[in-house]
C-alpha cells in the first residue's frame, strides 16, 4: 500500500470515528461520555493528525497542503465544540 493510500485510510478512519462519536451521543448507552470522548480523541489523532502529516510528507510550493491541514483543524475544533455542546445539552 503506498503512503499516501495509508493516510487516506488514516482520515477516513478518523471521520468513521466521529460519526461513532455522534451515533454514542445520540443514543446514550450505558458509560457513553467515556465512548463518545475517546472516539473524539481518536478523530482528533487520526483526522487532524493525518492532515498534518500528509502536509508534512507532501509539501507543495504554494503552501495549499499546509492551508489546507490549517482549515481542517479549525473545522475539527468546531465540530469537537458541537459535540460536546449536544452532549451538555442532550439529543432532544
């Protein structure tokens, strides 16, 4: 598998990861917040992490990789705050 397939596989893991995130807090089984909150740190690790890396590995002249990791991680902290805000305040 080539590199960049395997960071492709990384950010897709890390969305699988917050829809879990969603689904967990929508439903609310039993010890949800634990669940809910370690599959955000695992879309924070995987997401932001690997946009990063691939920004890393695969720099471009222009800068558009490095712009790029910088927007999907201000969108990554804005979509922690909704989860958390939609935990705090309840699915209904």
């Amino acid at each position: 598998m080539s590199p960049f397939a395997r960071l492709q596989l990384m950010l897709l893991l890390g969305n699988v990861a917050f829809i879990g995130a969603w689904a967990v807090a929508l439903s609310r089984p039993a010890g949800w917040q634990w669940m809910g909150v370690l599959l955000l740190a695992f879309f924070v690790a995987l997401r932001v992490g690997g946009v990063w890396l691939r920004a890393r590995k695969f720099p471009d002249d222009t800068g558009r990789s490095r712009k790029a990791a910088q927007l999907s991680t201000a969108i990554a902290v804005l979509a922690v705050a909704l989860w958390v805000y939609t935990a705090l305040r309840g699915p209904g």
